[in-house]
C-alpha cells in the first residue's frame, strides 16, 4: 500500500516536473533563439560555410491578413480555439486510423504541441518517436498554454514554425518564397506557406511544384469546408499560380564560396534531418574540394569573359554586369556551370550552378535541362560494342534520308556537310560524325540505346526517335556527368554524394551516408569506349583540351546543340568526371561556330591543370580482362594475320572484346605498316537539321534488324517536306514556377 502511494507520488512529481531535468521555461519562449547554425567543412576538415537559418523579423497577429492564421488553422489544428494543450476528439481519431492501417498515418499534435517542440528541441527532439517525448510534449504544451493566450501562442507558433530553405517563421517564409512581407500575404500564398510545416523539403515549391499545389489546393479545400473562406475565394485561389519567386532570399553570407554547393547540401540535410538540423551546431564534412572548387569557379568566368570580350568571335548576346537587377524570368546573359564528381564514389568535388548566385539562385547543375548534342553518342556506341559490334567495322557515310511518317522525312547531315563514303566505328566517334551515328542506332535499336543511357543515369523518358542518338535528349548537367562515370569506372557508375558525415558538437557521429555504386556495363565495353574518347582528345573534337597544356590520361566527349546554342564538354581522368556547360537561359546562339570543343572544354582542361598541380596523376587506364588487342587491315577492318601485310593503307592496331574480333586475313606477306596519327579534324560534332518533332498521326518507324554492317540508303533528293527547325527547341531553364 505504501509503495503504490510512493509510485503515484512518484509520477505526479515527474509529470509536475516534466521528468527528473524539470520543465524548460516556456517565458523563453519571447525570446527564442535556434539552437545553433551547423558547420560546413571541406572534404580535408576545413570550414568554408555555414547554414545559418534565415530568421525573418518577429510579427504581431494583428498585422496579418485574417486569411494567414485562418489558414494554418485549417490545415494543421481545426479546432485550436477549442481545447487547451491536447485536442481529445483528434487524438481518438489518429489512434483509430492509425489501428486501421497497421502504422503511423496521422498524427494528433496541436498547434500548442508543435510550438513546444519547435522551441525546445534538446528536451523534446522530433525525431525520437517515443511515448516518453510525446508526454512531455503534451505537459509542456499544458505550460505554454498555462502562461499564455490562445492568439499568443498562434502567434509564437507562426514566428517559429520551420518552413524549409533556412527559413524560419512566417517574415522570412514570405520573403524567402513571395519576396514579399507577410503583411501582403494573400489567399494563395498563405495556403501555400500554411501546407509547407507538414514536409518543407517534400512540399518545396521550387523543387516539386506539382505536389506543392496540390498541398495548397488541399487548404484552401479545409479552409472552404470549416467555412474560413467562400467556395468563390476558394476555387479562384485554386486557379492562382505558385508564383513563387526564383530570386529566394536565403541564409546569411549565401553569396560566400561554393554557394549553390552549400545550398544543395542544405536541401539534402533538410531531407533527411527536418528542421532539427538547426537545433544545435553540427559538424558536416562534405565531400567538397576546395581547390578544384576554386578552379571551377575561376576558370568558368574567365572564359565567360572572353566569349564576350569577342575573343571566341562577335558576341552579340547581353553581357553580364555585376550591378545588375535581375528580374524572376531569368537572366538574360551568358550563363554556364562546372559539376565535377569522384569516379569511384560519386563524391561531389566542384558545383558552380550559374555566374552569379546573388543575381540568380537557379541551380543550373542540378534543374537546369538542355539538349546535350552529341555528348549523347557515348552511349549508341557502348550499346553497339556491347550487341558484337567492333571499332574497326566499317559503317556507310552516304547520305540519308528518313520517313517520319505523313510525308515527313529527316535527312542528317554532318556538320561540315561532306560525305566520306565509309568511316569505321572508332572514327565515327573519334571524329563525332552524325549520319554514321544515326545509322549504328538505327542498326542496335533506338530503344536498346535508351535502355544504355537510362541505365547509367539519364533520367526517363528518353525520346523513341531517330535524332535521339545526336543528343536531342533534354538532361540536367548533374544527371550527364553521373552517367560518364561508368565509361571512366571500367563499367561501374556511381551517384553524386555531397555529404561524407554529420557529427554532434561531441563528436558522435549522427550520419554517414555510404557511396552508391551500380554496375551499368561491361568493364570490357567501357574500356573500348573510354580508348576512343581518349583519341578523341588526342585527334579528335576534344583537342583543345591537349592544347591548354593538360597531357595526363583524359578521355571526354564535346557536345553542341544547333547553332551553337548549348556547349557542352564532359572529360574524365582515372579519378574524376567534370563537366562543363556554357550557354543562355533562354537558348540562342553564343558565337559563330560555337561547339564543346572551342568554348567548354579550355575550361575544363585549365582548372583540371591546377587540380592535379602538387599531387600525383593518376595511371591511364589498363585493358581489362576481356580485351584484345590485334592489327587490321584498314580497308576491310579485319585483322590481318601474324606476318601479313595490308593491301591499301597502313594498318592499325586496335582494341576488341575477346571473342568478338573480326576473321583474319592477309592480303600480302611481310611485316605490317602502322599509320602515322590522322591530322586533326574540324569540330565535326554540332548537331545538325535535327527533324521536326513528329505530328501525334506520325507512324513510328520500324527499326531494322540489326547487322554487323548498316546497310548503306541511297541518296535522296531533298523535298519540300524536309523542313528542320533552325532551333532544336531545347527546355528552357529556368522554367517558370
């Protein structure tokens, strides 16, 4: 008897105390202050930024637009003026849908709650989903209510509530997403600004504008059903666009080093951590180089500044000046980025996402999506290596002439308009030469290419059309240089990491996030594929690369779009892929006669100097096992037998997967001729007279079955309805939200 009374003494006293270390004073709660602003350090430890939240001024209820409070009652505590600390009719109803479903699908917290654990996250952490938390939850927010009016606590709740993007409070929610004061908040917007508290990363309106309207549309849905607003209200705020400005105001200092990097971290950490991430001051050691950083950043303007000083040819385009104002429909001059990533572990070495982050937080890295010219064909070759295909076999550079269907045809032409009758496979991309390329996609299959390029990392749908295979594939800079690393990683592909781990001010190590590789090709495929980008370099577009003075192992691929809109190089060491891309917002020319080769890869060859200077080049690439290598006969591409000559032509040697190399012949004895280094070429890799996008009522092509020779098509002559678009229409970026 006297036990059970102690016990019960026991737990009154806990729960009047809130437990052994006592209830935190809720009067704080006037002058709050987050934990703490985590740390960013550089893969070496050192510090070079910090994610200090955004905190917008303190404003009364009363300033705001009855609509603002009104909504955030809707969809986070219907009947807030109602109960005290805990809603009893609310949490009956989460336990039985919860029973129902068999796990946690509803929650039952008040708005009183939810401030309380916003407030004090040391003495109630979100993360730990304990009964323990939950009542203390609940006797804290008996405190707040205890001390305070149910318009204060709303008003406390809408100050310190965690909107995502650093952005804490309603001030600096408005700011960051309208680039107006809460004040002048309307209908949409506080229903927008009222459904992010649930999931601000799931819920961001830039990143997943599609699920933040619905979220929206679902308050204004509440608000119209508890009779807050009129169906009329409702359904004209359904009709509102996000209007969300680009132009976001973010943390403190966001203009500093690597700013797109530090704020795609911030996005990552927010995904996995919520708004605990600014609970106290973490540690994270990102996956950053800041000399390569460095590199990127400065070797990207320099050359920007070039292009417009007119030294790559007359510029016609806007120039950028650093003063300038720049309005939510993009900027209107040269853009370009540098993304570089660790073959072996995705690890993300560089990030540089536009020209000037305080003039346009567009990451053009990671959302911007443009056509990639032929940077593509890597993937219509590895695809052809890997159906038996050679790198000697010949393939037919005769013109071409394609039916779309409803009297609609494609012919592709080379860019400098010339046909050599026959090219081998190697030279074809060597020298990035279109119409044998369409030609070999045409033989393995447009959708067996697709499934190639899906496979490293170009993100679905990939177009069912013949002209895919000259890069009319729109992709993300981020999502191409995630797909070279299989060619660079002997078949294996790896996905970009911006986080090595997060540790606690004591050290404890909360987060480690491991590399995330996947085996995309055969290590043999994607050394023969790396051997060509590598003569590319050497004799091929890639040339400037050799030029700038860069002589370590490198393979990489040049890409343009139609005139010269989009230049695009992506190189790769045994070690690292980077890529570089310059062109406008809103595409248009950047010079004459722009391609990868003249305007993106000198940037990529000049900081990938400085990157390797003091430390050690990387050994060149060995032949897996699966490779042979043998001597052909240039004429027929087969392989001349031991003590044989070929008939026309000096012979070559050349790489072949083991089993898949060509008959022998031998057309004359002795010992063979090699070939002296072919000179090099023009930049023949602009993507030329892409087709017409196909009319719904267009009949798809049958493909033709594949042969070790693509047959070649007769020449055609041109009718009217071969009408190419003088601009392949890439996605703009940025989009409008």
């Amino acid at each position: 008897m006297v036990a059970g009374v102690a016990g019960i003494f026991f737990i009154g006293a806990a729960w009047a105390r809130c437990g052994l270390a006592g209830c935190p004073d809720v009067r704080r709660l006037t002058s709050y202050q987050p934990g703490g602003a985590p740390v960013l350090l550089d893969r070496d430890g050192k510090p070079f930024a910090d994610l200090a939240p955004v905190e917008g001024e303190v404003v009364p209820l009363k300033s705001l637009p009855r609509h603002v409070p009104q909504a955030f009652i809707a969809a986070e505590d219907r009947r807030f003026y109602e109960h005290g600390a805990v809603d009893p009719r609310r949490v009956v109803g989460a336990l039985l849908a919860n029973l129902k479903a068999g796990s946690y699908e509803e929650g039952s917290s008040t708005l009183t709650m939810q401030l309380a654990r916003n407030a004090f996250p040391d003495r109630i952490p979100g993360q730990r989903r304990t009964l323990g938390r939950k009542l203390l939850e609940v006797r804290v927010a008996q405190e707040i209510e205890s001390q305070f009016s149910k318009d204060e606590i709303l008003e406390l709740y809408l100050n310190h509530i965690y909107f995502g993007n650093g952005a804490r409070g309603i001030e600096a929610a408005a700011q960051h997403y309208f680039g107006i004061p809460a004040s002048k908040l309307d209908l949409p917007q506080a229903a927008l600004l009222a459904g992010l508290p649930k999931g601000p990363s799931h819920y961001d309106p830039r990143r997943n504008p599609k699920l933040a309207r619905e979220r929206r549309d679902l308050v204004l849905s509440l608000m119209e059903e508890q009779k807050r607003i009129t169906s009329e209200a409702a359904a004209a705020a359904r009709n509102a666009p996000l209007r969300v400005v680009r132009k976001a105001r973010t943390a403190r200092g966001d203009d500093g080093f690597a700013p797109y990097f530090v704020e795609e971290v911030r996005r990552e950490l927010e995904d996995h951590f919520g708004d605990t991430l600014y609970d106290e001051t973490l540690r994270i050691t990102t996956t950053l180089d800041t000399t390569l950083q460095k590199a990127a950043e400065e070797e990207l303007d320099r050359q920007l500044r070039a292009v417009e000083s007119g030294a790559l040819g007359r510029f016609t385009g806007p120039r950028y000046v650093a003063a300038a104002v720049v309005d939510e429909e993009g900027t209107t001059y040269l853009q370009g980025i540098v993304v570089a990533l660790r073959v072996d572990s995705g690890d993300v070495l560089a990030w540089v996402g536009g020209r000037d982050f305080r003039q346009s937080r567009f990451d053009r890295v990671r959302s911007s999506r443009r056509q990639v010219g032929s940077a593509f064909k890597p993937f219509v070759y590895a695809t052809a290596l890997a159906a038996g295909h050679s790198l000697s076999e010949p393939l037919s550079d005769e013109p071409l002439r394609m039916s779309l269907g409803g009297r609609r045809y494609w012919a592709p032409q080379n860019f400098d308009g010339r046909f050599e009758g026959q090219v081998t496979l190697r030279d074809a991309l060597v020298r990035s030469k279109n119409v044998p390329t369409v030609r070999l996609a045409q033989a393995v299959g447009v959708a067996e290419v697709a499934g190639t390029a899906e496979r490293a990392g170009i993100e679905p749908p990939i177009p069912d059309e013949p002209s895919m295979a000259l890069g009319t594939v729109s992709v993300s800079p981020l999502e191409l240089t995630a797909a070279y690393t299989p060619f660079a990683g002997y078949g294996e592909g790896a996905k970009p990491r911006t986080v090595l781990r997060v540790e606690r001010p004591d050290g404890e190590v909360v987060w480690e996030p491991e590399p995330e590789r996947r085996h995309v090709l055969d290590p043999a495929v994607a050394y023969l594929v790396t051997d060509v980008l590598r003569e590319a370099i050497t004799r091929g577009t890639g040339t400037a690369v050799r030029q700038a003075g860069f002589q370590g192992p490198v393979a990489g691929k040049t890409g343009t779009t139609n005139d010269g809109a989009d230049a695009w190089f992506v190189g790769y060491t045994p070690e690292v892929v980077a890529t570089v891309w310059m062109g406008f917002d809103q595409p248009r020319p950047i010079v004459p006669q722009a391609t990868g080769g003249r305007v993106a890869a000198p940037v990529w060859a000049r900081m990938m100097l400085r990157f390797y200077q003091g430390r050690p080049m990387p050994k060149a690439w060995a032949p897996p096992s699966g490779v042979i290598e043998a001597t052909v006969d240039p004429a027929t591409g087969l392989v001349l037998a031991s003590g044989c000559q070929s008939q026309g032509g000096a012979a070559r040697r050349e790489v072949f997967l083991a089993g898949n190399a060509p008959r022998e012949i031998c057309p004359w004895s002795g010992e063979p001729v090699f070939s002296a280094p072919s000179p090099e070429p023009l930049d023949e890799e602009l993507m030329a007279d892409l087709p017409p996008s196909p009319a719904p009522s267009a009949t798809p092509l049958p493909e033709p079955t594949p042969s070790a020779v693509p047959t070649p098509v007769p020449a055609a002559t041109p009718t009217p309805e071969v009408t190419p678009p003088a601009d392949p229409t890439p996605t703009p970026s940025p989009p409008p939200l």
